[in-house]
C-alpha cells in the first residue's frame, strides 16, 4: 500500500525504477510494483544504514512504510539525487561482479537454476556492494567472491539460503543474510 501512494517519495521510486540504468540491469515488468518496491528496498537501508546489524522493525513492510515516509520528507534534492546515484553505481557495480544478465537471481550460483529475481538476494548483495569503498579493487577480486557465493547459494541448508527463501521479511532472516554477506565481502577485502 506504500507504492500507492502519490508522495514525493512516490515520484522519487518512479524515476528510480523506470531509469535504463534499473530497466536494463535489474529487468523485470512492472507488474505489481515490485519495481518500486526493489527501489524502496535499497533507498530503506541507505535511509537506515544500521538497520543491517540490528533491524530495527518486525518486519520488511514496517521498515518500507518508514522509508517512504523519509523520502516523502526529504526537502533537499540534493540528497535525492545522492540515493539515486547511489542505487545506480552499484547496479552497474553489480554486473561487474555479478555478470551481465545476473538478475539478482539464484541462477548467479548455477545456470540452471531459475533466473527469478529474488528480492532478499537484491537488498542484501546492492546495500553490501554499495558499502564496498574501494570497487576497483573489489573487482579484482570478482572471482573469488563469485565462487563463494555460489557455493552459499547452493547450499539450500545453508544460514544464507534459509535467509533469503523462508521467511525473508522477518528481523531473523534479515539480520542474517547481511551478517553472512558482510562477513563474506570482508573476508574477499582481507585476503591477499
């Protein structure tokens, strides 16, 4: 109901979402807004950023409805356009690392998989990459971090899989999955 609504805020994911840069890397319709709600998702962690070590809602709705009323309220276009620019660096940022026609799906760990777009798997790897200071570097080392999120995604018993497929909006999973990924980045970062 938060994507209803005809706010600034509203407007500001509108442009967001129906942007070539989102429309070519991310490619989904629009149907039921979940572009929209793939924008609202990262702009609530960028809003929010402590909010990946300790969620501070019930659940993914209450945290985006408290987003939305952020970005509503932001007065400052300047501020907007640093979100924005944002979201769009690490997109592209993404399909460096990611690959092109990546999908934020778990098709990035095997082909076969289903190459639908998995929301949990979309916040937590564009808010982790978009903390990624030195991306050059980072790049260098796509390979490696590559490898070992497909080794987490093919784990279905794994913390990490169980975060982003059994009940993904709750404090637990999310909590979870961006533990898991920081600490994974980290360890590509540290490694020599």
């Amino acid at each position: 109901q938060t994507l209803n609504q005809h706010g600034k805020g509203v407007i500001f994911l509108i442009e967001c979402a129906e942007s070539e840069i989102f429309r070519d890397i991310v490619s989904i319709t629009k149907k039921r807004m979940l572009d929209r709600e793939l924008v609202l998702r990262f702009m609530s962690f960028k809003l929010n950023p402590n909010a990946t070590n300790d969620f501070p809602f019930n659940n993914m709705g209450e945290f985006r409805d408290d987003a939305m009323e952020k970005l509503d309220n932001i007065k400052d276009d300047e501020q907007l356009d640093t979100l924005k620019n944002s979201l769009f660096e690490t997109l592209i940022f993404s399909e460096h690392i990611l690959g092109y026609m990546h999908r934020f799906s778990r098709s990035i760990a095997k082909k076969e998989k289903t190459n639908t777009l998995n929301r949990s798997l979309f916040d937590v790897l564009t808010v982790c990459l978009s903390e990624i200071v030195d991306k050059r570097a980072f790049i260098l080392k796509k390979d490696i971090f590559h490898d070992k999120l497909s080794e987490l995604l093919q784990d279905e018993g794994s913390d990490f899989s169980r975060a982003i497929t059994e009940g993904t909006s709750g404090k637990g999973a999310i909590e979870k999955r961006f533990e898991i990924m920081k600490k994974l980045i980290k360890e590509i970062i540290d490694e020599n």
